[in-house]
C-alpha cells in the first residue's frame, strides 16, 4: 500500500464489485491409447500430454499410420489435420519397456543400412561381432528404425534388437487406475491430472479402438461424471463392426442394450469411417467435428450450444471393420437415431454427422438428456460459473456478495442471449431455497435458468391445392 501523504492530492481504487466471467473452454479432446513412443527421446508413458498442433504431438509421442497398433496417432491426425482443433490431451499407455518381445534377424545389407520395422526399439539394436557408436548408429525415419554402418559394409549380418508390441496392451492399462506402490494414477484415471496442470478441462472423451468394450465404456462413462469432483463431460463410443458386433444396421440397437450403452453422457456411433486409404474410428472424426463446430462463430461461438449433425464429416463412406462398404439411405440412418444412435449420412450436402440423441433416447425423453448439445450446454455453463466464482469461495457471506454473483451471472447470460447462444436465461437467489441453518453454515444456493436451443430435428411443409388462383385464368 501507498503511504499516505499529508498535503497535496492523493487516488486510491476500489476492487470492481463485478467481475468479467472466466469463460470455459468447449470441445477439448482427452484421449488415451497407444502411440509409439519409442522413436522420440524422453517418450511419454501415462503420463498426459497437451498437443497444440501435429508437430508438437509428433515429437512429444511419436507418429504411425498404422492406427490399428497406435491408436493415438488417428486422433492426432483427424484432430490437427482433418479439423484443425486444439490443444488435445493425450495418454500413451505403452511401455517399451514392458510391452515388447525379442527379435533375431539376419538379412542382407543395402547401401550400408538395414531398415527395420518402426516397432523396434534403436537402442536395444545388437548387431553381431560390431559395437554401437563405433561401426553402427540407430535411428528413425518416418517409416523405419534404420541401422546405419559407419564404414562400408555388404554382405549378410545379424541383429538382436527388441520390439515394441502393443498387441500386449490390455483393457486394463486403458482404464487404468491409481497404484499404491508408486503412488501415480494411469490410464483414464489421469484425466483428473488435465486441470491441475493445464487449467483446462475436457469435455470429449475418447478411447479410439477400445470403446466399444462395455467395461472401458463404463468407466469412460464414470470419469466424465466426476472430474476434479466439479466437471463433467462426454464420452464418444464406437460400436464393434466385426463379426462379433454389428455388420447390419438393424442388429446395433440390440446390441447397444446388451451393452448397456445408455446414459445420457454417451454418443454412440455406427459403423467406422474411411476417407480414401485411411480408415477412422467413427469417434475420432465426431469428436474432430464437434470440437469445430462449437469454435466455428457461425456456430457454437466458443460454446456447446450447435448440433454437429448435419455438419461435414472428412469421410467419403462409411465401412465396417473388415472394410466392408456400409450404405445407409435416410430412413435407415433414422431408425438409427431413433434409438440413440449417430451416423453418417451423404444424402445431399455431402458426407455429414446425422443425429442429435445421446445414448439414453428414447428411454429417456427429457430434452436436457437427450439432445446432445442442450445437455453440453448444461454442462459449459456450470464449468463456467464454477471458474468464474472460484475466487468468492471463503469471502464473507453477505448482501453486497449475493448481488454481485447475481449481476454478473444476470449479465452474462444476457450476453449469451444477445448473440442467440441461448433462448434465455437468469439467476435467482431464492428465499425457498436458502434456509438460516445453510446460510449460518456458509451454503448460498443460486437457481440458474437456462434455455439452449433445440435443434431444428424436423420441418413440415403442407401443401394443398387451393382452387381461387383459377380466377387467374379468367383474366382479360
């Protein structure tokens, strides 16, 4: 504080009794699966990692195009190159030190080098009768883990050399959970680390190539309802397209209740998607579309409030797992949604998202469940007051401090009315709904009402034949 003086002029400033919200961020993708860590130095392993853009990605973890084994690098590549939304959070759950088998190889060398698949891990590379860094280096391309011979060399030769496998990787390390042995959380569990670290908080969740797997859904589920013990957010699951699952559109509702895929923060999709050589789960280009939609200001504006249906998928069909072509006309795609189920469609503006039903339709027909971008809105605008108000918690309880949440809330969902983010919305502090016993223990309760838009789901033209525009032929 300024010391005061004693002749003169002095100023001084007043704290604004109104504060400007903290606005939450909307369409933030968490991620966990594998990635291949072992090409880049210090990989990271459970541990998150927040991209901004594919190069950042690339060198914190690694790229494939083999998404089966690395899951991760489809989520990189739809995220950074498809929909160019960011940051993603990403958990790579392979360890090349864990996950890997031994591999003996003699082969012929070509031009001083060796190429061996990307799986094997350069500094387990043992080439016979020649030491490392004095007649051989290990490295990676984008393709390949090269052993290159620092003096010419021909002829056969044979190498040991460890390789990374993720075909070991298990449910289990994708769900995760928290070790009491090295006290670290792993897997899905680190999706509460995001906020601590980052200051942001997912609202897209995603497990590409295992969420189809009802215990790994559960979970998935279970995380977005609780993060931090504050958050929630949703959870995209793809339906399984092999023979074991569904190949047939009419066999995915049976299946979604065998799974019990129904809560109201789950998007569930059918079938997968392909865009020339490239074959996505359905999940990773939802969540791609949905994190632009709500960015895009014609749309959502930085907010929830716009449907992604009937919004652009990069796609050009839709397949099943064995690459299948799956066609589906507009009334096929709507028994889909019907049930709570979101596809694809290329009917006539192109290859688009069709559907606006989380998982619960239509066993729950409240609008706030079911209509997917009404229940993230619900869900933006309690992340937002949460953060915007964080820093009253613990100041005295008085009239002056009631007035204060009530405006700022008031004008900020006024601003959000102003700009058609919503229909309307208000904030009351109810006398009902304060009693003295929770005022005098510190509890203040405010009733937030809130009206999204509902998307336009359906238009009705009627046309009817209207016989007094025959005058019109009597006209001289």
């Amino acid at each position: 504080m300024a010391s005061q003086i004693t002749h003169g002029v002095q100023t001084g400033k007043l704290t604004t009794s109104i504060s400007t919200p903290n606005v939450a961020s909307s369409g933030v993708i968490f991620a966990v699966g594998t990635a291949p860590v072992q090409m880049v130095e210090g990989g990271k392993i459970n541990e998150v990692v927040m991209a901004n853009n594919y190069a950042e990605a690339v060198q914190k973890l690694g790229y494939s195009d083999d998404w089966k084994k690395y899951s991760l690098c489809e989520v990189i590549y739809t995220a950074f190159q498809l929909y160019t939304t960011s940051p993603i959070f990403l958990v790579n759950v392979l360890d090349p030190a864990k996950q890997k088998t031994k591999k003996t190889l003699t082969t012929e060398v070509m031009e001083n080098q060796v190429k061996l698949p990307i799986e094997a891990i350069a500094g387990s590379v043992e080439v016979n009768g020649l030491e490392k860094g004095t007649d051989f280096e290990a490295f990676y391309d984008d393709d390949n883990c090269i052993v290159e011979f620092l003096s010419d060399t021909t002829g056969e030769v044979e190498l040991t050399y460890n390789e990374v496998d993720p075909a070991q990787i298990d449910k289990d390390d994708i769900i995760g959970g928290f070790s009491v042995t090295t006290k670290k959380s792993t897997g899905l569990e680190l999706i509460d680390s995001v906020f601590p670290r980052f200051t942001e908080i997912p609202d897209l969740i995603l497990c590409p190539n295992w969420s189809h797997d009802s215990e790994v859904a559960a979970v998935m589920s279970a995380k977005a309802e609780n993060i931090n013990g504050l958050f929630e957010a949703d959870v995209i699951l793809d339906m399984d397209t092999t023979e074991a699952g569904v190949t047939y559109y009419s066999d995915a509702i049976a299946w979604k209740k065998k799974k019990n895929f129904s809560k109201p923060n789950e998007l569930v999709c059918f079938p997968k998607l392909a865009l020339g050589d490239r074959h996505f789960n359905f999940s990773t280009q939802l969540a791609g579309l949905i994190a632009k939609v709500d960015n895009t200001e014609a749309w959502g504006g930085g907010t929830p409030c716009e449907s992604a249906s009937n919004k652009s998928l990069q796609a050009d069909r839709k397949i099943l797992a064995d690459r299948t072509e799956v066609a589906l006309d507009l009334q096929q795609a709507n028994y889909l949604n019907d049930n709570g189920i979101i596809t694809g469609l290329n009917f006539y503006n192109g290859f688009v998202s069709w559907g606006d039903w989380t998982a619960c339709f239509p066993g729950n027909t409240d609008p706030v469940d079911y209509f997917y971008c009404i229940s993230r809105m619900f869900k933006w605008v309690a992340k937002t007051v949460t953060l915007s108000y964080w820093n009253y918690v613990d100041r005295k309880l008085n009239r002056r401090l009631i007035d204060a949440i009530l405006q700022g809330v008031n004008d900020w969902l006024n601003s959000l009315t102003a700009e058609e983010r919503i229909l309307g919305g208000r904030v009351e502090f109810r006398e009902e709904e304060n009693s003295k016993t929770a005022l005098m223990s510190g509890k203040a309760k405010f009733h937030i009402f809130i009206t999204p838009p509902s998307p336009l789901r359906l238009m009705e033209y009627v046309l009817e034949y209207d016989i007094s525009y025959l005058s019109s032929l009597m006209a001289a």
